[in-house]
C-alpha cells in the first residue's frame, strides 16, 4: 500500500515500472492508471469533477500513478497533499483508498531544497524510493532489449523476424543512448522499416 517514487532519466521505463509494481502486488488485480502532472488541466481528471469521475475515485482498491509529478505547479500540489493526507476528496463522503505512485526524470529532492516541490508531497512520496539506471550504464541488457523490440515490430510490420548483426549490435553497446530505452526502441523500428527485405541487418546508421 505504501506510496512509491519512481525516478531516472526520460525514457528509462519509470512508467512500466511502476505498472509492473502494481500488477506484482496485492491490488494487482485492481484498477490501475495513471495521469500526466505536466497537463494543465490535470485538476480536471482528479478533483475539479464529479466524485465517480475522479481517477482518485476510478482507482479505489487500486493503484493511480502520477507521471512526471515534478512538472506539477505548487498551486497544484498543495492540493493534492491535502487530499491524499486526508483521504478525501473537497465536499466529498468517501474515503479514498488507493496506492500512490509517482515517476519523474528530475531529482525532486532538489526542487525541494529550491522551493519547486512541495517536501509533504516529497515526503509522502517517498516512502519508498525506486532509481532505474540510464540505459548506457547497463549496456548489458541492450541485446535483449533489441532481441524483443524486432519481435514485435516484424510482427507489426508482418515480415519475418530478423535480426542485427554482430557489428550492428556491438554498435549498438557503444552508443550513449541519451533517450534511453524509448530511443532504442525507435532505433529498432526504423532499421526494420528501412530494410525490409534484410534477414539480417547490417546497415546502421544511429545518427
């Protein structure tokens, strides 16, 4: 049940993660969903709404997951900390019972320390705390990672599975990948798209 914060760098898997988190648990086969905090209009889908509206609500017994709750204004945040120490919604009679998640790919104890983040939220959050390594630190998992974004994309693309070569791969390892796991996985698509009658790719162009 305890709150969970989800940091690293754009592109990690912070949001997967956090998804894998709940369908691992107790609530796993309750509602789980999650919310972007960098939408303006974000108020809108949890408490400026009806009760049976509310993904707060939506979420009972389940798991609400806060994306990039960095990118939420203080205004904002105020509001929420209310809500979630209280369990309950403004003007409303049911108790809130939903597990809390948040991701985000800046460091929030910093925007603590320069009056950006609210620290009750911080703190709430936190309860237990979650770092996912930037993909270039674990070069290691690259291959398997490749391996399972070509399945699904000769799938996708219904062409037979192929596969890179090992100067491609070893191309691959060298990279920094400063997008991470989501710029792999572009990477993957376009040199399927762009050699579609290669079983085994060889040219790679990651620029």
């Amino acid at each position: 049940d305890s709150a969970v914060l989800v940091q690293g760098e754009k592109g990690v898997g912070k949001g997967l993660f956090a998804q894998i988190l709940h369908h691992e648990g107790q609530r796993g086969l309750k509602v789980c969903e999650s919310v972007f905090c960098g939408d303006k209009d974000i108020e809108k889908e949890l408490w400026d709404c009806d009760d049976e509206k509310s993904k707060l609500v939506t979420c009972q017994a389940g798991t609400l997951i806060f994306n990039e709750i960095g990118s939420m204004s203080m205004e904002k945040q105020v509001k929420l900390i209310d809500i979630l120490e209280n369990r309950r919604l403004p003007d409303s009679k049911i108790s809130l019972d939903v597990r809390i998640m948040g991701t985000s790919s800046r460091d929030l104890g910093k925007l603590v320390e320069q009056g950006e983040f609210h620290p009750k939220l911080f703190e709430f959050l936190s309860r237990s705390y979650i770092y996912i390594e930037p993909l270039r630190r674990r070069s290691e998992d690259i291959e398997l990672l490749v391996d399972y974004f070509l399945k699904i994309e000769c799938k996708n693309q219904g062409l037979l599975l192929k596969n890179f070569s090992p100067k491609s791969l070893e191309k691959l390892a060298q990279y920094d990948w400063p997008g991470n796991i989501q710029e792999l996985k572009v990477c993957v698509e376009r040199s399927v798209l762009y050699n579609p009658k290669a079983h085994i790719i060889i040219d790679l162009d990651l620029e």
